[in-house]
C-alpha cells in the first residue's frame, strides 16, 4: 500500500471516529443527574434508568479525553469533564475511597464492591483526562488510586494483583468479574488492564516506585500469565500462578500484544523492551495463524487443544486485532501483518459498523449477521460492558501509527 493508499485508510478511519463513534456516545450524556445514560438497545433505544457501571463511565472519560488531546475540540473537553466529574463525585467512595463497581440512575450504589479491574480503568481514564487537561484533580485521583491497589491488592509474595475486595478493601468469597469468569485469585484480564492503567499513569507521573511496580507486574505477565510456547495468555490462576484452564482469547491474545510493548516503552529499559516485542510478534502469529476466518475477522475463543468454542465476531475483539496486526507489522516488517490489519478493516466498515443506528454491532455470528437482543442478551448498542473504548482507542492507534 502506497502513502496516499495509506492517508486514505487514515481519513475513513478518522471520519468514523469523528461523525460516528463520538457523537454516538455525546447524545447518552445525561444533563439532568450527570454521567451518562447506561443502556442503549440494538434498535437504538436509550433506556435511561438502567444501572451505570463504573467501567463504562471510566472508558467513557477515557475516550472524550483521548479524543480531547487528539483534536483540540471543545465538545470533546466538554464531555470528558462531564464524565469527569460524575466520575469523581458519584463513582468514587468518599469513606474508603476506589470506585464503586454500579450504581443506579441516580447516582446511589448497587454494588459497592472494589473490582480492580474497575479501579484499573478509573486509573486509565483519569491519566488520559490529565493528559488532555493538566487538571491536577484528574492526577491527584489517579494517584491515589495507585496507592490504594498497591496497599490492598498488591500480592506482595507472588506477584500481580488480586481480583476483588469488599467496599472497605476486605477479603470476598466471590471475587468474579462477571458470572461467565471463574471464581480465583487472579485473572489475566485484571492484571492486563493493571499494566495498561500503570503505563498511561507513567507517561504523566513517571515515579520511582511506579516504575518499580510496572516493572514487576510486566515480568510477571511475561513470565506467568504469557505461556511462551505457544504464544497465547493463560486466562485464570491460583494465587501461585497456577493456571486453572486451558481455554484460549484470541481478541485478548492480539490485545495483550500491542499493549505489552507501551507497558515495556513507558520504563525505557532496552532488554525488557526487546523481549516484550519478541513475545508481542508471537502472540501475533498465534493469532493469526489460528484466529482468522477466510475474511479476515476474528473468532473469539478455543478450547486448550485449538478447537473454536465461541466461533462469533465480537465487536471489540475485531477493534485490537486491526491494532495488534498493524503492531506486529512495524515490529517484524511482515506484510502479512500489515494485509491482516487491512482486511479487518475492511470487516469492521462493511459489517461491525452499524450504519442505520451508530455505534458498532456487539457480537455478530459466523455468518456475519448482527446478534438481536432476543438472541444474545449481551446484543446491544450500549451496555455495562458495550462502550467506545475499544473502537475508539482503535482509530485513535491507527490514525497515529498510519501518520
């Protein structure tokens, strides 16, 4: 693909972010009870008394920030304090501090659970709204957000960080993130998204002891939760690190890739940042090799022996991959990469986009026909888990690295 080729990809890429994906989630703003709407159906319908969950207000903020320091505007800035502030005041537990895990449409709790993967989000945005604003509020939170995972969920002997707590940070017997995950100590999904807050926290507040703990938490990903022989992640462990299913996530697997490699540049240590590219451009190759459907969008799960166990195209799944490809693109030089990146590109514009109502189709089937609610319950346009994080951050990249 030749530069103009290449600016040409870029400007589709933008123009669904700016016309699509972002004024989508501006109309979910609730200018009444602040935050934002929490449900928005597959026919486009906003229910405005559902729960809000602290993941998709945090990933919310994250993305109207991001696009506030990419672009400059003003509605971007505008919406990344709202969910700043709703953020700020409602999510977060003014006895014991961290977010809260849901609340309702006014703004009471739910669940007052400590989910570290919500903190690790709550951290995430914060940074990118520091990023975007220098608002020493923003850094402040995002700080002491650090500390608290570091006091309380830090697993000081193994390593990594523990799944969940109660709303004073005391031990659960029921520490899931959803009813599908398994009931253990630790996850890589918590501990991957631990990395990625740490590393957005460090490119504003690059801190001795913050190094040190990015430093551990990326060793341990490499060394525990990375199986290097075949590339893919283990997905559930006892606190030793025993991993306690063979199950593989291909959308995790080329997630994890690229984000290994921003966790690995934030510390600026070469060997560290070798071996993470390494690892990242094997996980690629695993993906591609066993993950692609003859159009080039992704499965989501196998079981340990490679067998599809959920052959559907989720939305977010197909987001990072587009990502992941490109990554291991300029890491290896393989054009292949580079074709794969494209292709689900390709995928996403002609099949995930939803075009008649904004925003991407949750989950479509192996045919490529978009979920109903009535036959998935996870369909929907907007949800606790549906948000512009990944699609958003996926434009965002390629944009960048497309440049």
């Amino acid at each position: 693909m030749d530069t103009t080729a290449q600016r040409a990809w870029s400007a589709e890429i933008k123009r669904e972010l700016v016309e699509g994906i972002l004024p989508f989630w501006r109309e979910l703003a609730d200018t009444d009870r602040g935050g934002f709407y929490g449900a928005v159906d597959c026919n486009g319908t906003v229910d405005r008394e559902a729960p809000r969950s602290a993941v998709l207000t945090a990933r919310i903020l994250w993305t109207f920030a991001a696009a506030a320091r990419a672009f400059r505007g003003p509605r971007d800035r505008e919406m990344a304090d709202h969910a700043f502030g709703y953020l700020a005041e409602q999510f977060w537990d003014h006895k014991y501090e961290g977010v809260y895990w849901m609340l309702d449409a006014n703004g009471r709790p739910l669940s007052d659970r400590k989910q570290v993967y919500a903190q690790a989000f709550a951290l995430y945005a914060l940074a990118e709204h520091h990023r975007a604003t220098q608002d020493d509020d923003s850094l402040s939170l995002a700080r002491r957000l650090y500390h608290l995972l570091e006091d309380h969920a830090s697993d000081r002997v193994n390593g990594g960080y523990l799944e969940a707590a109660g709303r004073n940070w005391g031990a659960l017997d029921d520490m899931r993130l959803s009813e599908k995950d398994l009931n253990c100590p630790k996850s890589m999904n918590t501990n991957l998204h631990v990395m990625e807050a740490y590393t957005n926290l460090l490119r504003v507040w690059p801190d001795r002891d913050l190094k040190a703990s990015q430093t551990a938490l990326l060793n341990v990903t490499m060394d525990r939760i990375i199986d290097n022989d075949t590339g893919h992640f283990r997905l559930f462990f006892d606190k030793q690190w025993n991993s306690l299913t063979g199950h593989i996530s291909f959308g995790h697997d080329i997630e994890g890739s690229w984000l290994l490699v921003g966790a690995a540049e934030v510390l600026g240590q070469p060997e560290v940042l070798e071996r993470a590219r390494r690892l990242a451009i094997k996980m690629a190759y695993a993906v591609y090799e066993q993950a692609r459907d003859r159009d080039g969008s992704l499965f989501y799960e196998a079981d340990s022996s490679g067998n599809l166990v959920d052959p559907n195209k989720h939305w977010w799944a197909q987001a990072e991959a587009m990502v992941g490809f490109y990554n291991a693109y300029q890491l290896s030089g393989d054009k292949d990469f580079f074709d794969a990146s494209h292709q689900l590109w390709r995928f996403i514009s002609e099949r995930v986009i939803d075009r008649a109502h904004g925003e991407w189709h949750a989950k479509l089937k192996p045919t490529c026909e978009p979920f109903t609610a009535a036959e998935d319950g996870d369909a929907c346009l907007a949800g606790p888990w549906k948000c512009p994080y990944h699609n958003s951050r996926a434009c965002l990249e390629m944009i960048a690295r497309l440049s």
